[in-house]
C-alpha cells in the first residue's frame, strides 16, 4: 500500500528519530535539509549510519540537500545504500536536476551492486519555475515515480500568503496532481501543514488536497498523523458503496451491459474503477 503519511524527523535527532519509527506514520522521512542547521550537515551524514544500520518497520526517506548547494552530491553518496526506499529532491526546477541525480544514483549502484532503480525518487515542487516545469519534471526519469507539493517555500518564492489555502495555492496543487496524473505516476503527496496544534485546519487542508487527488501528505509532527491517516483512508460507507457498486456493475457485465443504474446513480466503467481504487485503499488495522 502506498503510504498516506510521511513523518518529517531530522536526522541529527536520536529521540525524535526513535519517536517517528515508533508512531503510526506510514513513512519517515529523515531529513538532511531544512531542519538541520548548516553547521551540522556534515553530523547528520554521519548519523545515517546509526540510522540505516537498525532494521525498521516502516519505510525509509532521506530529504536530502538541493543540488545546487555545497551538500547535495555529499548527500548522495551518503544515502545510496541498503535500507532507503527513496529520496526526497527539494526545489526541483527541471527535468534535467532529476535525470542528473539518477545518473549518480546509477553510477552508485552499479559501485554497490545495488539493484538499479531501487531507491526512488519524489521530487517536490515548491518554487515558481518548478510549477511551470512541473508536466517535464514528472515525465523525466523511471526514478521518479511521484512528487511532492512544497507550499511554504512556493509561497516565499511569489511573496504570496500561505494562509490562501483555496486560492493560488490550491491551484499549484491541482497542476501538480494533473502533471502526476499524466505521466503516470503515483498520486502526489501534499505540503506539511505548519500549525501543529491546529488540528481542525489541517483537517480542512488535507480534505482539499485528497479532492485534488492527493492520496498522502508531509506530516512535521506525530499529532498530526492521526488525521492525516484518517482523511486518506475510506470511511466505512466509502467501502460498503464500493462494494456494492462492483457487485452491481459485474452483473451487469455478465448480463452485457457496459451501464447499470444503483439507488438512482448511473454505474458505467469510470464509476467501477473509482470503486476499485477506493478498496485498493482499505487497510487491514
């Protein structure tokens, strides 16, 4: 099952580390980038070590640093190895940034005699230029199999309020969820939310990135997973509709219909595919 929650952690945090691993996110991701100051980039590499040596529950993600900066290549070799599931690439701009990484990537695993591809990419788009490249960035490279929506550095780079949450941010969400779409990726993951004790808003955010088609999103603390989990998860009556719907639309099939009607709505073939994925979501608890 694709993760619905991706724990922020940083990598120079022993105690915050245990925690993530031991909460019910779906996914950590341990980060070399914002929250880790730049005296300490070099500590945080180093604390990939004990990190990755410890076999874990969940899946593993390294936010690494931008490539334009002194830290990213570092980055690169320090996370090319057993036990990483994938990166996150911050601020991507083009579709050459990710081609370049996965020719390094690949360069590494053949030094490692790492399975080629196996440790993918998500890119998060999170600035003005990687917005109008986005469609480029998601068909660029087999690596990269989904992106990530990047709001707080979006809005700093348009010097616009990350409080408009329905207006221009919600409009780089639904491009950035179209561009994944189109090239045939996985559906993206949403921003991390910044007022962590505002359980209601983000309650209210990641209910208008799912109707985007967004099926995760970033988590900055464990008090938020609960709820991001539960948006992202079918309710019960999601369930018992689609199971009622695929029942309906199979017998119709049989009888050689492609369309049948059910409590007044007409089921054709997109209907039946909804209801698919929606139980291709349910998790067993």
């Amino acid at each position: 099952m694709h993760p619905r929650s991706f724990l922020f952690v940083p990598a120079t945090s022993d105690r915050k580390i245990d925690k993530a691993y031991a909460s019910d996110a779906d996914a950590v991701i341990v980060d070399l980038e914002d929250s880790v100051a730049l005296s300490e980039k070099g500590n945080a590499r180093t604390a990939l070590d004990a990190i990755l040596n410890v076999k874990r529950s969940k899946p593993t993600w390294i936010r690494v640093n931008a490539m334009d900066t002194l830290y990213g290549y570092e980055d690169l070799l320090a996370i090319t190895r057993i036990g990483v599931n994938g990166i996150i690439l911050p601020k991507v701009e083009s579709a050459e940034q990710v081609r370049a990484v996965d020719w390094v990537m690949s360069s590494l695993e053949r030094q490692l005699s790492l399975s080629h591809g196996a440790i993918e990419i998500m890119a998060i788009v999170e600035t003005a230029k990687g917005l109008i490249h986005v469609n480029d960035i998601a068909a660029s490279n087999p690596r990269l199999r989904r992106l990530m929506f990047g709001a707080v550095d979006l809005a700093a780079d348009l010097a616009i309020s990350l409080d408009d949450d329905a207006g221009a941010t919600s409009q780089a969400r639904f491009a950035i969820a179209c561009a994944s779409r189109a090239a045939n990726l996985i559906a993206p993951a949403d921003t991390a939310y910044t007022e962590i004790t505002n359980l209601d808003g983000l309650r209210k955010t990641t209910e208008r990135a799912r109707a985007l088609g967004y099926i995760a999103k970033a988590c900055i603390h464990p008090s938020q997973i609960q709820t991001v989990n539960s948006v992202f998860s079918p309710s019960e009556t999601d369930i018992s509709w689609a199971h009622r719907v695929l029942k309906a639309f199979t017998e119709a099939e049989k009888a050689g219909l492609a369309a049948v009607q059910l409590d007044g709505e007409m089921l054709d073939y997109p209907v039946a595919e909804k209801a698919r994925k929606i139980l291709q979501q349910q998790r067993i608890t």
